[in-house]
C-alpha cells in the first residue's frame, strides 16, 4: 500500500466524507463499490481495491452501493475536480506538470491548489507525481524492460535522479528489484528458545526479518519465500551479536529495539513500527493508545493491521500492544507467545529474577 492509498483506507474507516470525490472503492467479497463517507459496513482492508472513477470501478465489474450511490457525483465542487484532475494530469504525464499554469487555467492560485491538493489527497503534489512514478516503474521492472529505459519511461529524466528518489522507495535498487533480489545478501541464524525457534535474518544495513515457530525449516523456507531471489545464507557468526540480544528479549531481559533494522513497508506501517521500537520493555499500550502516538488517533484498525503486518518480532515490539479490556488482542506468532513475553518482561521490570 502506498501513501495515498494508506491515506483513503483511514478516509473509509472514518467514513470521512470530505474525499468521497477523489476516489471510490470496490470491495472484492461484495462485488460493490463505495464512494468514501458510505454508511455500510466497513470492509476488510484486503478486500478494499482503489479506483480513480466510478467508471473504472464499473469496467472492473462491479456495481454501485445502493446507499452511497458512487456513481452519482456527490457535490459539485470545482476545486475538487480540479485536484482530481490534477491527479490524472500526473498518472498520464511522463514530463513534469507545471501546476502553476495548472492552476492558473482552472482559476486558482498555485498555493491555494496546492494546499487543497495535500487535503483532499494525504500527500502534497510532488509526492503523488513520485508515486505515480514509481508505480509506472514497478510495472516496467517487472515486465523486464531494462532499467534505465523503464526509468526514463516513468519520468525521471535521468537514472540519477531515480537513484536518488527513487530507488529508496522500491526497497532495493532497481537493478536487484528487475530480477527479484537477485544478488541481495540476505544472512540468517536460528537459535532455540522455551518459546521455540527463532529465525533472524539481516541484510548489511540491519535486522529485516525475525520469525518464532515450531521449527526452522518452515521458517527459512518462509524467508526464502518472501526474499526469493536473494541469496539467502546462514550466518551465524556474523549474527552472534543479534541471536545473543534476541534470546535476551525473549527471555524479558534484553530490548532487541536497539538492534539496527533493515525493514520495507509503506509511510504509515513504517511510522507504526517507528513508535512501538520507543515503547520500552516491560510497558505495554492499547491499540488506540498507539493510534495515538502515530498521529492518526481515529485509525485504530490500520494501526491493527500495521502490527499484524510486522515482519520483525521482538526488534518491533508489536507484542506490547493489547486491547483496552487488558486482553492480548492478536498476535502473528501466537498468543501463548505474546503472553509469555509479556510475563517475562513484567518480572524482569519488577525485578523478581535475579
Ligand atoms: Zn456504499
């Protein structure tokens, strides 16, 4: 999910109404579309697919909700089309848009468009003009269109500006990204713990994966799944140092947060995984709590599934968040596990081992 999309799934779970123009939402197990503002049920994030008009949402085969009427326009408001328009300006456009001229033409000064832009849309221009670009470049890559063609298609200009803007939005640079990882060095370790095999994997800037389960061949083959390009090798001497800190965080007496990570996820999961490495052990926080701390209060839900989406156990420690009522909520690698790391760091805290 990328910014703009992350910004219209919180619009929809907060039935916010003021975007309902931008966009409008299919949702894949009804076969409806939703315009954002819908009193219906909320649907579930993975079932949600984005479109930019209830035409395409239509061509898509899907029909529109009897209560929100999608395919209706919900008020005419000029600014609003026109930051609409602006948004196809920048999908169709492989040269930069001169939003002065822009604006200017559609009877608006620049700031003002600009300004509504970043309201009615979650990023401001040059933001959405990146990632339009980025995803007309991952759609290049993966047809295998040699890089620099693919980056001079999408816009840069040039594969330097590219490497400088947009390489770190792709997770890896392009030329690993065209064949899958290729040629990344991903290094792994397993160790044994009372809470079973954990499996840490790291690149050579940090941490970018750690799994507990019931044994190690399922989890290195769950690596070797997620990364499969990569050269995938076990290190367990280079990882001494990250095994010896996580067998502590399983056991409650080590902070694993401190460990350098090498994580890929959107702005906002990477926000959430941001404040729960400041929640310190033996501590714990509700989901709203976090919601909080992230700075979208009323984004309960996303913030959920921005735990449930942690690919780092323990270096992210998603397990101490629970629910209001003091009960654990989920937890990816089991809720046996969550309570018993809970436990631990509760009698490391209040010093009851030596
Ligand atoms: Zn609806």
């Amino acid at each position: 999910m990328n910014d703009v999309e992350e910004f219209r799934w919180i619009a929809i779970i907060n039935r916010d109404r003021s975007v309902a123009d931008t966009f409008v939402y299919g949702v894949t197990s009804t076969g409806i579309y939703c315009r954002s503002g819908c009193p219906s049920r909320r649907p579930l994030r993975r079932n949600v697919v984005f479109f930019a008009t209830p035409a395409e949402a239509a061509e898509a085969g899907l029909r529109p909700c009897q209560r929100c009427r999608p395919e209706l326009a919900v008020a005419p408001d000029p600014g609003v089309d026109a930051v609409v328009e602006l948004c196809r300006r920048l999908e169709d456009s492989r040269e930069p848009v001169d939003v002065a001229t822009f604006a200017a033409d559609h009877g608006y000064s620049e700031r003002h468009l600009r300004r509504r832009f970043t309201e009615l849309i979650g990023v401001p221009v040059a933001t959405y003009a990146r990632i339009a670009r980025d995803q007309h470049v991952r759609r290049s890559l993966r047809s295998r269109v040699p890089v620099t063609q693919a980056i001079v298609d999408a816009g840069y200009g040039s594969s330097r500006a590219f490497y400088e803007q947009g390489a770190a939005r792709l997770g890896m640079p392009p030329s690993r990204f065209s064949d899958g990882a290729r040629g990344e060095q991903v290094t792994f370790t397993s160790l044994d713990t009372p809470l079973g095999t954990v499996v840490a994997a790291a690149t050579s800037r940090g941490v970018c994966a750690v799994r507990i389960g019931d044994d190690e061949t399922t989890l290195v083959d769950e690596l070797r799944h997620e990364f499969p390009l990569a050269s995938l090798v076990r290190g367990d001497e280079e990882l001494e140092e990250v095994a010896h800190v996580l067998a502590g965080a399983v056991r409650g007496e080590a902070d694993a947060s401190r460990l350098p990570i090498d994580l890929e996820g959107t702005a906002f999961q990477m926000r959430v995984w941001d404040v729960l490495r400041h929640v310190p052990l033996g501590q714990t926080l509700t989901y709203s709590q976090l919601a909080e701390r992230t700075g979208t209060p009323r984004a309960v839900r996303a913030v959920a599934s921005a735990c449930a989406a942690n690919p780092a156990a323990l270096v992210v420690p998603c397990h101490r968040i629970i629910r209001r009522d003091g009960t654990l909520g989920g937890y990816r690698w089991g809720l046996d596990t969550k309570a018993a790391l809970l436990e631990n760091e509760r009698a490391t805290v209040a010093g009851v081992r030596p």
